[in-house]
C-alpha cells in the first residue's frame, strides 16, 4: 500500500487461498475505488503474491519481495508500475558489491527516506531473517547494513520518524513454537541532528515531562514543536 498524490495504490494480497496481482487505486478526496488495468499482457504481470512491501517515487511503484505459502520472491529484480505509462516493468538491480543481492523473502518490513528503500527481516521459507538492507531508488544500488535485528522475525511491522528513525514492533520469532513478540526496538536510519540527540537525552533523564502543563513546559525554555511532539 502506498499514498501517492492523494491516491492510495493497492496491489495483491490473498483472501487466505487465492493470491492475487490486481492493482487498484482509491481517490482520497472522492473516496472513490478503481480497479486499474495496466497495458502489459497477461504473462507480463508480476507473480501473485502477498506480503511484499511497497516503495514509490514520483513515477513509479515498486514492489519488493513478497510471496505464497509456498514460495518467496527475489530481489535482484523489481517489478515497478508506470503510472504514466500504465504498464508494469521488471526493473534489474545492483548488488552488493561483495555479497550480492539480499535474500528472497516475504513478510518484511519495509520504510522509506526519500530515495532510500530500507527492507528489515522476513522470511525466506527455510529461516527467520534479521538483517537489513537499502535500496537506492536512483541507482537500484543494494547496500548490506552492518546492523542485525535484536530478534529476527517476520510479520512485525515498522515505521520510520520524519527524522529518521525507524521502530519496528513485534512479529514472529519462533516457527516451530508459532512464537510471537510484542518487543519494540529501534534503530537510527540516518545520521540524527544535535536537536534529536538532546530530546532524546531529555525524555531520558526527564520522563515526566510529558506530564507537565504547557506553559511550565515554555518557561523551561522548550519549544512548541517539541511540546507538540509530547502530545
């Protein structure tokens, strides 16, 4: 699922038996729906599927990985939807320079930073993953972070700060015990600014703060965006 342009694209997903590659397109001002019918013939449509993830820019939808019950799909390409040509393209990636390309997988995460894809766990249909990869949608460069998920797991789910933090919550973590977590873990995606790095150390060793009215909360010297952001 993505919000484009205030439009929100859906494609795939599975009713629990039947997996699919319909796309359709909600208009959020009309709250109108529309099946969209891309140009490519049949047997140049993606793979149904489900649990993928979804990127965009300003032409394009990306959809990464995903799979059925019993398959996942790769990643050294990416099936991309035209919005302007109304077709779907396969579109080859780069891999890392010295371990290729990430492993296939379905139920991951997936957030993005304005050019930058980054996918985190899932499953591949033989282990839980826990590493985390970036996709530059310029180049379609992978980059292998050096960083590993506390707790591999797939089905959590995840979601970044303007600022560029990435949380992600829960999923599975053991397949044979159906094992599920509610940890929360967090990770910084991006070089934080001073002023994150001073209001993280603030709700640290002040975390009542959030309890304080707002005008004491001024004289303390914090801004409106910061009290905002107590709320």
């Amino acid at each position: 699922m993505a919000i484009i342009n205030g439009f929100l694209y859906v494609f795939g997903g599975t009713t629990g038996y039947i997996y699919s590659t319909d796309l359709h397109r909600l208009d959020l001002s009309s709250r109108e729906w529309v099946q969209l019918k891309p140009n490519n013939p049949p047997c140049d449509l993606p793979e149904e599927r489900y649990r993928h993830e979804i990127a965009h820019d300003n032409q394009r939808i990306y959809v990464l990985g995903g799979g059925t019950s019993w398959t996942a799909y790769a990643l050294d390409k990416i099936h991309a939807y035209n919005f302007e040509t109304n077709t779907w393209e396969d579109i080859p990636t780069k891999p890392h320079e010295n371990l290729g390309f990430p492993a296939a997988r379905r139920c991951h995460s997936c957030v993005q930073i304005k050019h930058e894809v980054f996918i985190c766990g899932g499953y591949n249909g033989e282990v839980i993953l826990g590493d985390l990869w970036k996709l530059n949608l310029q180049t379609f460069q992978w980059t292998k972070l050096p960083a590993v998920m506390p707790e591999p797991a797939y089905f959590h789910c995840a979601a970044v700060t303007p600022a560029g933090c990435m949380y992600i919550h829960g999923g599975v973590v053991n397949i044979q015990q159906n094992k599920r977590t509610g940890s929360l873990f967090k990770i910084w995606l991006v070089v934080p600014s001073l002023l994150e790095l001073c209001w993280e150390n603030l709700l640290k060793y002040f975390p009542h703060l959030a309890h304080l009215p707002t005008n004491q909360l001024l004289q303390l010297g914090l801004s409106q965006g910061l009290i905002e952001r107590l709320k």
